[in-house]
C-alpha cells in the first residue's frame, strides 16, 4: 500500500477488528515484455486475522502456533 495514498484512521482501524473487510490499492511501475508499465492491484488492507498465532477465546490475547518438524 502506498503510504501517501492509504491513511491507517481510527475509524478504518476498528472496522478492520470488527471484521469488516477493508481494501487498498497498490499502484506501481514494472518491466513487461521489455517496457515499463504502470500497474494497479487491489489488495487486502486491514484484516483481524493473524495467521501465525492462535487467538484466544478472549479475543485479545494470543499465543504462537507451535510448529512441529519431522
């Protein structure tokens, strides 16, 4: 996400925790067959989910996923 175009607010902040989904957009500039071309990307912005630790049934403490190696 691009810093100048996306604000973190307070409002989009506790939305995202309540589970609303919240969008942002990535734009740039990348080779493509040998030209420069401008790009647009939707992206997932603000989300709940922590996909490296467990959420509690608090719903505000969390604990690490404990990995097994074999």
């Amino acid at each position: 996400m691009s810093k100048r175009r996306d604000s973190i607010t307070s409002q989009r902040f506790k939305a995202a925790l309540n589970g609303s989904s919240d969008r942002a957009e990535n734009r740039g500039f990348r080779m493509v067959y040998g030209r420069m071309a401008a790009y647009e990307q939707q992206k997932l912005g603000l989300r709940a989910y922590h996909d490296k630790r467990w959420v509690l049934p608090d719903g505000i403490h969390t604990e690490p996923i404990a990995f097994q190696t074999t």
